[in-house]
C-alpha cells in the first residue's frame, strides 16, 4: 500500500446534519472532548454559557447565537483521523450546507428525542442520499422526557426508507435515561453523570444478569426492543441500513460509541470521480476540489480562503498546483488547517483532508485544483433562489465599493447576483434560498466594504432555467422577467405558479425547467 493509500484509509470526513436545537453544537464540543484535537477550524460554537469557540468569529452569527459560516475540525481517535465538517443549522443557508455536504464522505444525523425527524433534517437528509452519503443516525436529548423508542424508529424508517440499525439501544424511557445497551457485547453501561456534562461521564459496566437484577423490566424492554428492530437490518441490504445510537450530548453520554462507530463503519476517503464519471484514483498526484469560499475571517486581513476538500495524491505547503478552470498555476505558499481567528500553518495533508487556501481570490465553489495529470471534478449547481431583491447603495459615491462588494459575495456564493436587461448595473437584482442571506449582504457590506445597502421588494418568488431560444419568446412576455447568472445561466423569474403555468400551457415548446439541486 502506497503512502497515500494508508493516510486516505484513516480519514474520516463527516458532518452531522440537523435540524437547529437538536444539539449539533453540543455534540460537536463533546466530540471534541473525547477525542485527541489535532487542530480547530471553528467548527464548533460556544452556547449555553460554554466557552466562546473559534467560529463566533462573525459578529452576525455572535448575534443571532448560529452558525452561518462552515469551516472543519480534525480530531484523531483510535489511529483513524476525523475531519469534521462544519454545517449552518438555519435553512436559509442550505445552499451553503448543500456545497459543504459535497465535501463529505459521510454523515451524522442527529435528532432530537421529543421531536423526531424535523424540517430541516429531512431536507439535509435528502442532499445526503441524492450524493450517496451514507448516515449514522444519533438520538439525542434521551435524558429528557421524548418520544418512544420504537415509535422514533418507525418515523426514521418511514421517512427515509433506511432500516435503523441498532448499535446501542436505551435502558428506560426518554427521561428516565439510567443507561445503554451495548447490542454488540449485550453488556449494560450505566452513566454515572458529571456536574454539567463538562467533562467525560464515568462508566460502569453491569453483565446481563446483574442489569436485569438491577433495572428489570427497563431491561428486557430494551433488550427484546433492540432485538426486533435489529432483526430487520440484519436482512437489509448494506446501503439500506442506518447505525443507531441513542444518548445525550449534554452529558456526554453516548459519545464515545459515536467516534468508535465513525471509526468502524464510516467509510475512508471515498476515490471521487471527475465531470466525465472518471476515478481520480487516491494515488494518483494532488487534486482537491473547492467547495466554500470565505472572506472577511480576518477583520485584520481583507483576505479571501478558498476550504479545498484533498481528493487524490499528497498535499505538501508550497507546491504549485494549476488551477484547472483557468489553467494559471496556484501557489500553495498560505495553506493553513485552522480557520477562524485561531490558524496554524498547514504542512502536509492527504485525501479527505480540508485545507484553507489564503489569497485565492481566482478559487470559486465547485472548482478543481491539481498537480500533473489534468482534471476537472464536475461543478455544484447552485439552488433555485426564491426570495429576489434589488440592492442598492445609499451612497451614490461609494458605488466602485459596491459593486466590488457584491461581485466578491456572489463569488463567495453567499448571494446570487442576477444581471437583467431590463435594470442597469447600479441596481442589481440579488436571488437567495432564505431571507437571512440578505441580512448577511447587508452586514459585510456594511463592515467590509463600508456601504449601507438599501432593499427593494421584487414580487417573485419562482426561478426557472430557461435557455436563449426561449429568452426570444419569453423576453416579449410581461408575465416574467429574464435574469443572467453570473456563471452565464439564464433564469425566468415569476412572481407566481399560476402564471408559470399559464405560460407553460401556452408555449410548451419553452424551456422552464426546475432548478436542479433545490431543497
Ligand atoms: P444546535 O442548534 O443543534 O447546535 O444545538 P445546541 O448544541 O446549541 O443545543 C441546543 C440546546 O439543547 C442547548 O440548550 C443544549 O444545552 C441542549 N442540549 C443539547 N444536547 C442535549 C441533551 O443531550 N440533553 C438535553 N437535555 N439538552 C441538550
């Protein structure tokens, strides 16, 4: 096995998808705890009178107490090394979770007991099995009274067609949490808990016999529930199983199960394939793939770090590697593994790794860099926007600034800038998934480039791709408005289904088509 070989083997790059408030936060930190921390990038942010970390770094996000921007985390455990990849809970930030989620090669979905498989949940979770990513499933919060084991079980299987395996499985009721079966070993573990979870939660180990003479009915319940819902993922398919674990990150309990399952049964770095479906083998030179572009972590610095996720080959500071959409060479000089105010220099990194260019303002979402043989890993399709406002600077002299500030955020993907025929340049039309995308134009705007941005409402609310033969047609149409997005793709914006409709009736030879990618 090839050096390369080996290093890819022991990576493990994740990121746990959730609803908000389920306790991503929570775990993240206690993931943290239990494991060697290599290094922080942020991925964590500090709540619930915790310690401040890295990430609240961004005055908006110190605000409004959630994570807007995504960087990562290594941690080693058991000789196998975790990247763990940072996810904005709010869903007005999917198309940024959609792009990070590229980066992964597996997930963690993490649910709260009382509430189940929420909105945003499920709607991570669909990315998820649109890329094939793989999920280890979490229920957390089990020290709180919730919902019923079984019945949460039924919900995961229902709603996502996967077959919950159970690794650990709860001795008592959401609530009356006195410990975990280990299905594996059959052993109970009983927690004994720790003043505020702050540190790991000590364990005692009781065989079958001493737990049922202890806790009794609690724990044949559990065992004979463990055993029915086991049974059905022992006939399933691989592909269609969920690992389960229950616990509550507060507390640190079911933590450690967590890691020792990423280690076992998430897979390594997974070989990627490139626009034409081709394996960029682990072995073959360096090549990585951008999939978040980031300015402004460093008020001290207007600097630009482009986060690239290591497909193939080693990565060694310093190397000139060419950057395949515009063919120049990009020097490595700046890599650093640590993001957020607190960074270190990054020296080598292998696939699956995530590594921080610094000064890559030619690097975009979706783009490839590489070393000797060419490739190009195929691009992220941006969302469709569904909210739509024009931007303007309340200081018609500051317009340089302005229009230097929205082209940077576009290129960042925090916001889609829409070109219209109809509008000239100094009102651009900006698209967004979610509303909140706004007030973060309007907040860097303000701290980074110094001007105050005012809104106009637009009526629209539905975007479709449309192609230049039907631009002829439906430029005419007083029903829609044409748009041009900054990679060249042209939208026809509707204030509303029925006219949508309407038009399609009409002229069905029009291209309209659903955005691909849309949550
Ligand atoms: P995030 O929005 O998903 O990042 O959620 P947080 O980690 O910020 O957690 C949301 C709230 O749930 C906080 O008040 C946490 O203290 C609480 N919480 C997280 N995990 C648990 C748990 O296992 N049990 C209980 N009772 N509360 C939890």
């Amino acid at each position: 096995m090839t050096e390369v070989v080996e290093q890819a083997s022991r990576r493990r790059t994740i990121a746990v998808i959730s609803h908000p408030d389920a306790g991503k936060s929570t775990l993240s930190e206690a993931l943290l705890l239990h494991a060697n921390r290599i290094t922080t990038a942020g991925a964590v942010h500090g709540k619930g009178g915790r310690a401040a970390t890295v990430t609240d770094w961004m005055e908006m996000e110190k605000a409004r107490g959630i994570s807007i921007t995504s960087a990562a985390v290594q941690f080693e455990h058991e000789g196998a090394i975790i990247n763990l990849v940072d996810t904005p809970g709010h869903s007005d930030f999917s198309e940024d979770t959609y792009r990070v989620l590229s980066a992964v090669d597996s997930a963690v979905m993490l649910v709260d007991a009382a509430k189940g498989l929420e909105a945003q949940t499920m709607k991570l979770f669909d990315v998820c099995r649109r890329r094939g990513i793989p999920i280890i499933t979490v229920i957390n919060k089990w020290d709180r009274p919730g919902r019923d084991a079984l019945d949460l079980m039924d919900e995961l299987r229902d709603r996502t067609g996967l077959v919950p395996q159970p690794i650990t499985w709860p001795v008592g009721l959401s609530g009356v949490f006195h410990g975990l079966l280990n299905v594996a070993s059959g052993h109970m573990e009983r927690y004994h808990r720790t003043p505020g979870g702050a540190t790991i939660a000590s364990i005692d180990t009781l065989t079958p016999a001493e737990a049922e003479a202890e806790f009794g009915d609690d724990w044949t319940t559990a065992h004979d529930e463990a055993a029915i819902v086991g049974a059905d993922a022992a006939e399933a398919s691989a592909a269609a199983v969920t690992p389960v674990l229950f616990g509550a990150a507060v507390l640190n309990i079911g933590v450690r199960h967590l890691l020792d399952l990423i280690v076992s049964a998430a897979p390594a770095a997974v070989v990627r394939v490139d626009e034409k479906g081709t394996e960029r083998s682990l072995d073959e030179p360096f090549s990585a793939y951008v999939f978040k572009v980031q300015s402004g972590m460093d008020p001290a610095h207007r600097d630009r770090v482009a986060f690239a996720r290591i497909c193939s080959g080693r990565f060694e500071r310093g190397m000139i590697v060419t950057h395949a959409q515009s063919g120049r060479p990009f020097a490595t000089r700046y890599a650093q593994q640590v993001f957020g105010q607190d960074r270190a220099t990054l020296e080598e990194a292998w696939p699956g790794d995530i590594v921080g260019l610094v000064n890559a303002a030619s690097l975009r979402p979706g783009h490839t860099l590489y070393e000797e043989r060419p490739v190009t890993f195929p691009p992220i399709e941006p969302f469709a926007p569904e909210h739509f406002r024009i931007a303007r600077s309340t200081e018609s002299s500051r317009y340089k600034q302005f229009r230097r500030g929205i082209e940077q955020l576009d290129e960042e993907g925090v916001v889609q800038v829409l070109r219209s025929e109809r509008r000239g340049d100094r009102e651009p039309i900006l698209g967004a998934v979610g509303p909140m995308q706004f007030e973060v134009v309007a907040d860097r705007m303000e701290r980074e480039f110094r001007v105050p941005i005012a809104w106009d409402a637009l009526p629209y609310s539905i975007a479709r791709v449309t192609d230049r033969a039907s631009v002829e047609v439906l430029a005419r149409k007083r029903e829609c408005e044409i748009v041009e997005r900054s990679d060249g793709s042209l939208l026809a914006l509707f204030s509303n289904e029925w006219r949508l409709l309407i038009l399609q009736r009409e002229n069905p030879e029009l291209m309209l088509q659903a955005p691909t990618g849309a949550g």
